[in-house]
C-alpha cells in the first residue's frame, strides 16, 4: 500500500509541474505578444513622424528652389 501511495504522490506532483508549466508558458506568451504589438505600434508612430518631418523638409525645400 505504502509503493502505491508514493506512486499516486508522484503522479500527482509531476501533473502538478506541467500543470505550472503550461501556465507559465501561457503567461510568457501574452507577455511576447504584448511586447510585440508596444513595438509596433512605437514603429508606426515613428514611421509616421518621419515621414511628416520629410514632408515638411520637402515641402521648404520646394519653396527656396521656386
């Protein structure tokens, strides 16, 4: 009895760590996705006041050449 005892002991402590596991490795991913979607959206904003200053620019530059 005591043989089947530890057995269900272990089974239940090894499920127990797959069961974190999985949970972990859930939260991990939520976490890179997060992180994913911070950087792009800083890319898309960035992007964009580029590409307004590079209009401003040519916008003066087509004014001096006139």
């Amino acid at each position: 009895m005591a043989k089947s005892n530890e057995a269900k002991a272990r089974a239940e402590a090894s499920f127990k760590r797959k069961e974190q596991q999985a949970h972990e490795g859930a939260n991990a991913w939520a976490e890179y996705q997060a992180q994913r979607r911070a950087v792009a959206k800083k890319t898309e904003r960035l992007r964009a006041l580029r590409l307004a200053k590079e209009a401003v620019e040519s916008a003066g530059k087509r004014k001096t050449d006139a």
